[in-house]
C-alpha cells in the first residue's frame, strides 16, 4: 500500500483491520496450542510468529504514519 496517497482516515480504517487481524490470529495460535491435540510442528510455529511479527510491524509502520500526519 502507497501510504503517502491515502488519507487519514483510510490510514486509520486500515489500522484498525491490521490489530483485529493482529488479534484474530493471536486468538487462533494460543486456541491452538491450548485445545488442539495434534502435535503443532516447528514450521508451523515460525510460520505463526513470522505472520505474527509482520503483522506488528505494518501496524507500528501505519502508527509511525499518523503519528507524522499530526505533526504536520
């Protein structure tokens, strides 16, 4: 996403999408190492965390922008 042609509240709007995904894919990881009996492999595991670190960094990345938007 081109996040210097979009405006404030669409920055916003995709803030907010990010952290409820950020939080539905928290949910379902620690669902899944608490109820499932399966063994939950290692690859499986960085696959979660790196979905997981991407996830923050896009929400921290979107944050830095509206932070610089009331800056200015």
């Amino acid at each position: 996403m081109d996040c210097n042609s979009v405006s404030r509240a669409e920055l916003e709007l995709t803030l907010k999408r990010l952290k409820s995904n950020f939080e539905d894919l928290e949910e379902t990881i620690n669902f899944n190492f608490t109820y499932s009996v399966a063994h939950i492999g290692g690859g499986q595991v960085r696959k979660d965390e790196e979905s997981l670190r991407k996830l923050k960094e896009e929400i921290c990345r979107i944050e830095e922008l509206l932070s610089k938007t009331d800056s200015t």
